[in-house]
C-alpha cells in the first residue's frame, strides 16, 4: 500500500489548521448539547443536525488518529454537509415561523410578515451557525498536509526562508 502523499507545512500554518480545528470540535459538541438540551429531537427533521454533527464529530476523530487523505476527504464531506444543513435549516425555520404567523394573523403581509417571521418562535438564523461551522472545518482542511498536492498544482508550502512562518510571505511570485 502506498504511503500518503506529504508536503511540508510552516508551523504557522500548522498552528491555525490546529486552532481552526480546536473551533470545530467545540462548536461541534457545543451545538450538539445545545440541540439534545432544548428537545431537538421531534422526528427526523430535527434530528438530522444531530447525527450530522456526531458524524462530523466522528470524521474530526478520525482524521486527527490517521491523517490520511481519505479521512480528511471525510471531513470536507461532513463540513459540506454541515454547510448544507444548515442552510436548508435557515428555509426550515423560516418556512415554520411564517405558517404560524399567517395561522395566527391571515392578513399579515410585506414587511411585517417578514419581521413577525425572522422574530418568530424559531430562531431562523440559528442553523446559519451549523453552516458557519462547516466553512470553519472547510478551511482547516484547506491543502492538508495528508491530501498533498495535484500535479502540476505549483510549488508545495515550503517556505523560501528558514527564518520565515508565514506561509504567504514564503511564496512563490507567479510572475
């Protein structure tokens, strides 16, 4: 079996990869306890947040016990899902929010609908938390050191000095 491909990494970017990821997993068990404290769980739709981010928990483990290119891809995976998940959850929870205000008030219409509906019951804006999650553990998978690179994807992240931890400052100009 052939050994993943490796690239060198600053330590900078070493240490924000690590930090991004320390973000991720406690927005991950922080937003898991959150659900499962206020009764996240009436049916499937509800519990769909919660098993993605006990999957992304787990694809988290994963990659950081065997950094491989397959379990960071496992993470991009769940991080996409998270993304998606919670902008689906942001329509959901306004969708509930303006049924029940036209339930409640038929002839509410416009603006005030549209105010009555984002100040609802339901946090509407609550699942873009889960999506901004996802983007953070996007980018702290951003060209792992386990994935390497594409051919031909240009020169790897090695800095041009020794004395140099910034990753931008230690690359190449294109032209």
């Amino acid at each position: 079996m052939n050994a993943a491909p490796q690239t060198v990494e600053s330590s900078a970017f070493q240490r924000l990869r690590r930090f991004l990821s320390g973000v991720v997993v406690l927005g991950v068990l922080g937003m898991g306890a959150e659900l499962l404290l206020i009764g996240h769980t009436d049916g499937p739709d509800q519990l769909v947040p919660v098993a993605l981010l006990l999957v992304a928990a787990l694809a988290l483990g994963w990659s950081v016990v065997r950094p491989r290119p397959m379990t960071v891809w496992g993470v991009r995976v769940a991080m996409t899902a998270l993304v998606t998940s919670g902008l689906v959850g942001v329509v959901l929870h306004y969708r509930g929010n303006e049924a029940f205000e036209l339930e409640m008030y038929p002839t509410l219409s416009g603006a005030g609908l549209a105010y009555e509906t984002l100040t609802g019951a339901t946090p509407v804006l609550a699942p873009g938390s889960m999506a901004l999650l996802g983007l953070v553990g996007l980018a702290a998978t951003y060209r792992h050191p386990a994935v390497g690179r594409a051919p031909g994807a240009g020169p790897a992240d090695v800095p041009d000095s020794a004395d140099s931890d910034d990753p931008i400052e230690s690359e190449e100009d294109p032209s």
